[in-house]
C-alpha cells in the first residue's frame, strides 16, 4: 500500500479533536473580540484615559484603537469579530457534532476562516511597522486565527473531504 491508500487514522485526524481545536481558538478569539469591545466602549466614554492593556508605548492598545486601520466602515473591528467568531464557534460545535456539511458550506468556511486570517496578518503589519504599537490582545487574537485556520484546513481536508481529488493534502494530514 501507497501514503494515499491509507485511511486518516489516529486521534488527531479524526472530527472531534479537529473542531475541538478549532471550538477552543474561535473561543478565545471570541473572549478576545468581547474584550477589545469592552475597550473601545471605555475609550468612547472616557477619551483621554489610558486603557488597562497599556503597557508602554509599543504595547499599548489605546495607540492601536486610535488609528484608522481599527476600524470597518467607521465601526470599530472588535465588533465585527465578536459576529465572525460566534460564527466559527457554532461551526466547530457542528463539527463536534459530527454534522455532515455541504461542500458549498465547507468551502464559505476555508475561504471565510482564509479571510480572517488575512485580515488578522495585515491588522498586525500596520501595527508593527504603520502604527508602531503593539496591541496584546491583538497579539493573542492573530495568533487564535492562526490557530483556528490550521484548524478548519485540517477539517476541510480530512473530515469534508475538500478538494476532492487533492490526494497530496490527505497524505500531508495523514503524516500528521
């Protein structure tokens, strides 16, 4: 027998430990999404205050929270990933659940944990070299997404089976 005549086995291949990795990063991104909110809302109501994750000046939120890239639309960004992340959090208690889903579900999935990630890894870059400050709970959430999409890869290849002629990914996975 050949890598791709072989089965996924072992416990990490399998639907629970995949959205079960996938359920505990969206969760902490979630948590970290509440808290940015909570953040911005404390900026809104009391301007000139420092925020509680102001360290100094390269790790401070407010300096962060202050520049144009935080917000979507004039709406700040922790508000738009407390919706994104609610979402990944019920499709990995899907998964959990070892609910079959749609190819066409399956791929909005990849492509919108792909999206997230993008916009997580530029947020970052602005950070470091537009702004010139260091958000922590920006820093935790980047690194959530990162997580989260290694994650939902992982279960769109072996769980969903996407793409489904993409025999290199299933030998990938199945090396672990």
């Amino acid at each position: 027998t050949t890598f791709t005549d072989l089965k996924p086995h072992g416990w990490r291949n399998g639907a629970t430990w995949t959205y079960l990795v996938m359920l505990l990063a969206s969760g902490v991104a979630l948590l970290v999404s509440f808290v940015l909110s909570a953040e911005t809302l404390q900026m809104a109501r009391h301007p000139g205050q420092s925020l509680g994750c102001d360290v100094n000046a390269v790790l401070s939120c407010s300096t962060v929270a202050q520049a144009w890239q935080s917000e979507i639309v004039k709406l700040p960004e922790a508000f738009f990933g407390i919706a994104a992340e609610s979402v990944f959090v019920t499709i990995a208690v899907i998964g959990m659940a070892r609910m079959t889903m749609p190819k066409w579900f399956a791929t909005c999935t990849w492509l919108g944990s792909l999206a997230a990630l993008a916009y997580s890894y530029w947020l970052t870059s602005q950070s470091l070299f537009v702004i010139n400050a260091l958000c922590p709970w920006c820093l935790v959430l980047m690194f959530a997404t990162t997580i989260q999409f290694m994650a939902v890869s992982h279960a769109t290849v072996t769980v969903q089976h996407l793409p489904p002629h993409a025999s290199s990914l299933r030998t990938y996975y199945r090396l672990n």
